[in-house]
C-alpha cells in the first residue's frame, strides 16, 4: 500500500475547502501567485499543499523542499530537494539548496516547514525570481508576526508574498478547515473569502 496523496475533490468531500475557496486557490497557482498556507500543528498544511499541487499544469516544474523524506514527488514534475541536519553547515545547506533551485529553474518552489535550512536567505535571494508555496506554524491569530517569527523572515518578504490560506482544526473533533483565505495588499490581510 503506498502513501495517499489528498486531491482537491477529497478536501471538498471532507468538509476542509468549499469549492469556491479552491477556486480562488486554483485561480491563483495558476497565475503563479506567492501563497502561504498557515496553521497551528496537524490542521492538514502539508494535505493542502498536496491537495494544490494537483491545479500545478503537468508542463511546470516543481522544487520541492522538504526533510526528511515528508514528501513525495507524486507527479513527474516534481523533484524534491531532501534536507536533513548532517555535519554540513546551516549555510552551506542553505546554498545547494539555492544553487539546485537555479540550476532547475522551476515554475514553482514549495517550502513545507522545515528547519533544516534558512529559509529566510531562500527568500530573500529567490523570491522575486520563482513562485513560492510555502508552509508556516500559526499558533495565535496575528498570521504576520507568527509566519515572521517562525520562517525568520522580514515584514518586507511577508508583504511578497500574494495569497495567505489558513487552517484551523476543532481540537474536540479533529475536523481541519481552510478558515479563511486572504489577500495581502499593503501590508494587510484582507479576507478574500
């Protein structure tokens, strides 16, 4: 038995996305917008990606970065770029990380949390040249400082990024949901949908 990888239709048929709130996500991965999918821990980040993969036309390449072997390149399109702490520095994970997502010159680059790289030196050399999907904790309701703190990243880079999605999980009945999805517009959050 392999590993089931989630499908938009499979977040509708569990009640996490509305279809017009995938809509809007598919709209926007199609026109290679900068998305960023929040959460506290296990309310489905790493489903959605998944799941938003899927709307990723099979032409595109796609940089996946992970650790650990979390994800698996379930289309032909996808390559992942596996990170794992080793006795490499912080650094010089960070620049192969940097050089392989040049030399592969992907349509998109996916971040599914991890710590094993400095994110926020990806972003800041790459995100003006590829579109990112990227995963980030949310433990409070203030989506901005909490993506700042846990991804390193400066309100500036924050600001860059077009799409925020977030989830939420009733902790009483486990059941995940996209929350809500908003737009980033001068430094705001303001609800798409």
């Amino acid at each position: 038995m392999g590993v089931y990888i989630f499908t938009p239709e499979d977040l509708i048929r569990y009640g996490t996305a509305t279809p017009e709130q995938l809509e809007v996500l598919k709209e926007a991965v199609l026109s290679k917008k900068d998305i960023l999918v929040v959460g506290s821990s296990r309310t489905g980040k790493t489903k959605l990606v998944e799941a938003l993969m899927h709307f990723i036309p099979d032409d595109w390449k796609v940089a996946v970065i992970t650790a650990y072997g979390e994800f698996k390149p379930f289309k032909p399109n996808i390559v992942v770029i596996d990170t794992q702490f080793d006795s490499q520095s912080l650094e010089g994970r960070t620049s192969d990380v940097i050089s392989k997502i040049r030399a592969l010159n992907p349509d998109y680059v996916v971040i599914d949390t991890i710590h094993t790289v400095d994110v926020a030196r990806i972003f800041r050399e790459l995100i003006d040249d590829y579109a990112f999907i990227v995963t980030s904790l949310a433990l409070t309701d203030d989506i901005k400082d909490e993506v700042r703190h846990w991804l390193r990243i400066s309100g500036e880079t924050f600001d860059k990024f077009d799409i925020v999605v977030e989830l939420k999980r009733d902790f009483r009945t486990g059941r995940k949901v996209i929350n809500r999805v908003y737009a980033v517009k001068n430094g705001e959050l303001r609800p798409l949908i």
